[in-house]
C-alpha cells in the first residue's frame, strides 16, 4: 500500500505529506492548484496552511486560511475571501511554497480566528502550528 501511495502522489503530482507537513511547521505562504467542485474548477490557491490531518471521511486533509483564488463560499458580506477552508491533498495537483525577497519563502504569522486546540472537521490532526 506504501508503495502505490509513493507512486500516485508522484504520477497524479499530488501534495505530499512532507511537504505539508514542512510547510505548516516553518509557516510558509503556499500556492496550489486544486481540483474543486465541477462548478468552481480547477484554479490556482493561495493559502496559509496551519492543520494536517484526517477528515471525518479519513481523507488527508489540510486546513488553510486562503487569501485568494476561486472560492464559492462566501462571509456574511458576500465576500468570498480571504476565509479558512479545508483541502483533501488527493485534490491537489500541486502544493509549493512562494518564495519571496532573496530567494527565502514568504512565511505568515497567525491568520485570524485562529483556533489552536483542534478541528472539528477532522478526526485525527496530525500537525497543527504553533504561534
């Protein structure tokens, strides 16, 4: 089963966990491409992932407070973003950090209504930053 996880993220250029897990830890600003809903499409994400995990469905899961790229959802202004959501990693078609100034990846420091003690859209977190 190792195996073909190891070969599927590397054919259908999926997220890896590392690189997640990476990400969450040092605080970098990623970008993604991400296979949503039909009605959204694929789109390029910017986001600030902070949780890694298992859905309630046990799909791999990243939470992520997403500053731009296509959303359907909406705040109570009809604004769709910047807001959090949660992205399966098997929908990513790729996940990289954005470097910025000096070639050193952009990094961000605590996004809003960040809730440090857990999900309630996961049922095991593996990672969650630490601020």
């Amino acid at each position: 089963m190792k195996l073909y996880n190891v070969i599927s993220t590397l054919i259908f250029e999926q997220a890896s966990s590392n690189e997640v897990i990476d990400a969450i830890k040092n605080k970098h600003v990623c970008e993604l491409e991400y296979q949503d809903d039909a009605s959204i499409g694929p789109g390029r994400r910017v986001i600030y992932p902070v949780a890694f995990g298992e859905s309630l469905r046990n799909n791999k899961v990243v939470r992520a407070y997403q500053i731009s790229g296509p959303s359907l959802k909406v705040n109570e202004e009809g604004i769709p973003l910047p807001d959090w959501r949660l992205f399966r990693t098997d929908r990513m078609n790729s996940f990289k950090p954005i470097k910025g100034e000096d070639s050193v990846f952009e990094t961000f420091s605590e996004p809003p209504l960040y809730n440090p003690f857990g999900d309630k859209s996961m049922n095991r977190m593996l990672v969650n930053s630490k601020f």
